[in-house]
C-alpha cells in the first residue's frame, strides 16, 4: 500500500492507495486497485472492480514547481506496489 501526497502528469493504479493524489491529466484506476482520500485529475479512467473512496475535483489540476511527492512505501519501489507514476512533478 502506498500513503502520502502524490502529485504527477499521469498515473495508473493499480494496487492500493490512501492519501492525496493530484494528477495533471490522466489517472487511471485499474480493476483490482483500492483508492482513497483527495483526487483531483483532469481526466479518470475507473475499470469496473476498482474500489474508489473520498472525494474527486476534476478540471484543471495545478501543482507548484515547489511539491515533491511524498509517498510513504516502506522503502518500497511504487511500482512494485502498483503504482505507477509517468512524468512525474517533483521540485528537484
């Protein structure tokens, strides 16, 4: 499971997920993943099966040069968790 504040160009989802997570254009949320908190996307994909709970804001999604993300994986790669982060934004 990954928790913490995420923010990104696109991502896919296709594990577990609590925090906020803010996706510039595409978030797509795949049949098996479990996703809660603040989402806020420009475009959602949700397969049938996915488990989304809290509340989405979709339109125009802006992040600061300034954010990192902050996931907390326990030292794990995200991937290997089952997300996955595509042109991420960090402030480095």
């Amino acid at each position: 499971m990954i928790e913490g504040e995420i923010y990104c160009e696109n991502a896919v989802i296709e594990g577990r997920f609590e925090g906020i997570l803010n996706v510039v254009d595409v978030l797509h949320i795949k049949e098996k993943a479990r996703v809660s908190g603040e989402i806020k996307s420009a475009k959602l994909i949700v397969q049938p099966g996915a488990v989304v709970n809290g509340s989405f804001d979709m339109g125009n999604v802006t992040v600061e040069k300034d954010h990192k993300q902050t996931p907390s994986a326990t030292g794990k790669n995200t991937e290997m968790l089952g997300v996955k982060l595509i042109e991420s934004i960090t402030g480095a």
